[in-house]
C-alpha cells in the first residue's frame, strides 16, 4: 500500500518520548513520498525522527522499493554504507511524507503469546512451540497513517510488537544461521479485532487480525548491525498518552533464532518478509473491565532504539 495516504510526521510526538534516544549514525533505512519526487524513494533517516537523505537520488540504479533493495543484497547494502560516510543533503523531516518500511512482503508472520509476562497476564502456560498466524499485506500502513475502525468490529485493540524484516532467503534455516537471513528490525502494531479472533470464523485468528490498516509499521528499518541487543529493549504502548503496556524484549519466549528456524521448516523465507514477534501485556481485552479502540485515540507503539510510531484511530 504505497500509496496509504502517508501523513507527515507531527511536532507532537517529540514532547511524549520518555526514553533518551540520541541521535546517531546507524543505519535507518525509510521508503518516502515528497511533493517535488515521483512515487516512493528509498532513503536514509539521519538519526531518529532526523532528516531523510534521499538514497535515489545518491544513486539512481538503486531500486525504489525495500523488497527490491534487500533482494540485492550485499550489494546494494554497501552503496548505503558509502552514502553514510558521504556529506549529503538532508530533507527536513517535514517536507517528506514516511511509508511503511517494507511494502508488499511476500507474507506477514505473527507470533501469539509468545511473552512470559503475557502469557502470566492471561494465566495460560508458557506455549512449548511458537503459535504461528499471518496477516495479510494489504493491512500494512505507515508509521502515521490512521487507523481504520472497521464497522464490523466493536472490539479493536493494540498490540505493540518487535517486527523483524528478513534481508535473504532460506528454508530450513539452522537458528545459528539465523541472524544471517535478517535484515533489521522495526516497529509494528498488531492491530487485532478481538470479536472476531476469538469469537467468530471458527475461532481462526486471520480475519481477527487484517483488516485493512491493521498492521502499521515503522518509522525505519534498522539494520540489525546498528541494533545491541534486540532481547533487550524497551518496549511500550501509549493510547491517549496514558501506558498500557511497558516491558522488555527480553520477555520473549522464542527468540528471533527460534522464530526463524521454526518458520522456515515449513515455508521459504523471502527477503522483505515480516515476522511479527508478539505483544507484551496491556491489551485492552484483559482489562476489567475491557478497552477497545475508539474513534479518536491516538496510539504511540515505541521500542527502544528503533523509534515510534504515532497513528490515530478513525
């Protein structure tokens, strides 16, 4: 959904950041729009929420889409690393409109209950293998695009999730091969319509879980080389600025390793391929009494290191 309408990012958000992110030189790659370019362009955003410098335009043999970009590889990888130690210009932040980082996947993988504390949340044991959903990739929308309340749900809630962005193919894939096949992290939200993953189509979660606009993703795929730890960082959801969830990735169950192994023994991982790692506790449906979504909430997901993503409710 390239064209999903992108909103430029809002003033707003900088004040609501509790956690000190400093700018930096790791690699954050963005997909954009802006008024003087012609369909998206790849570029690199200069430190969270900084400028983009518009990688195209650096070199113009570079494909215009991530998918396209990860399919290449290494190679395209190192003209990113040159751009990095050149002195470009920059796109102030609001004269560029951020699409999702990865548009059009071949697939979307979720993973349910797959953190301890969540699962401690729900009073259901730790799951023995990784329960294994999808998302359509038509639900996917940009870091500040709007959320769409669709009349047949009464019951929307969040879920902030670690994405992982797979940057080469492979089957069957050893989980200490694992980190090989990625190529970064971002942030999702798990948009999930609970009446229907828990109530209707035979309790199957799909329908439940893309509606359209039920995936925003963002605001940067960050290599996974620019990322310490990822088990380790600080997770979080803010609706209307008040905390509903606040944890640790650390909380995983399985691991990205895991995940990646566990995945690949029945389906070929592409590169541009999401894996969507789970939601810590918070949501809505647990509460007593029970939250959902409504018209007007603003929700910020936030992971540490990565950055945030800010999408209302329509």
């Amino acid at each position: 959904m390239l064209g999903s309408g992108g909103r430029r990012l809002l003033t707003t958000v900088l004040p609501v950041q509790r956690w000190p992110f400093q700018p930096s030189r790791d690699m954050r790659l963005v997909q954009f729009q802006a008024p003087h370019l012609t369909g998206p362009h790849l570029g690199l955003e200069s430190g969270n929420g900084g400028g983009v410098i518009n990688l195209n335009a650096f070199e113009p043999t570079l494909p215009r889409t991530m998918v396209e970009f990860l399919e290449q590889g290494e190679a395209t990888l190192s003209v990113v690393k040159r751009a990095l130690a050149t002195h470009l210009p920059v796109l102030p932040r609001a004269e560029v409109t951020l699409l999702a980082p990865v548009t059009r996947p071949d697939k979307v993988v979720c993973v349910g209950m797959n953190y301890a504390d969540h699962c401690r949340e729900q009073n259901v044991p730790v799951p023995k293998e990784p329960i294994i959903f999808s998302k359509f990739a038509s639900a996917i929308v940009g870091p500040y695009d709007d959320i769409i309340l669709p009349p047949e749900s009464q019951e929307v809630d969040w879920e902030v999730e670690l994405a992982v962005v797979i940057g080469k193919r492979g089957k069957r894939i050893k989980a200490a091969d694992a980190m090989a096949h990625v190529a970064g992290f971002t942030v999702a939200h798990d948009v999930s319509a609970r009446d229907w993953q828990v109530k209707r189509n035979g309790k199957q979660w799909l329908l439940g879980k893309t509606f359209d606009t039920f995936c925003p993703l963002g605001p940067a795929l960050v290599t996974k080389d620019s990322v310490a730890d990822p088990h380790n960082l600080k997770i979080c959801c803010r609706v209307n600025g008040e905390v509903m969830q606040s944890s640790n990735t650390n909380q995983m169950v399985f691991k990205t390793e895991e995940l990646i192994a566990w995945v690949s023994r029945f389906v070929t991982l592409y590169p541009g391929d999401i894996i969507l790692t789970g939601t810590p506790p918070g949501v809505g449906m647990f509460r007593k009494p029970p939250v959902f979504l409504k018209k007007g909430d603003e929700v910020q997901c936030e992971i540490e290191d990565l950055g945030v993503i800010v999408n209302k409710v329509v």
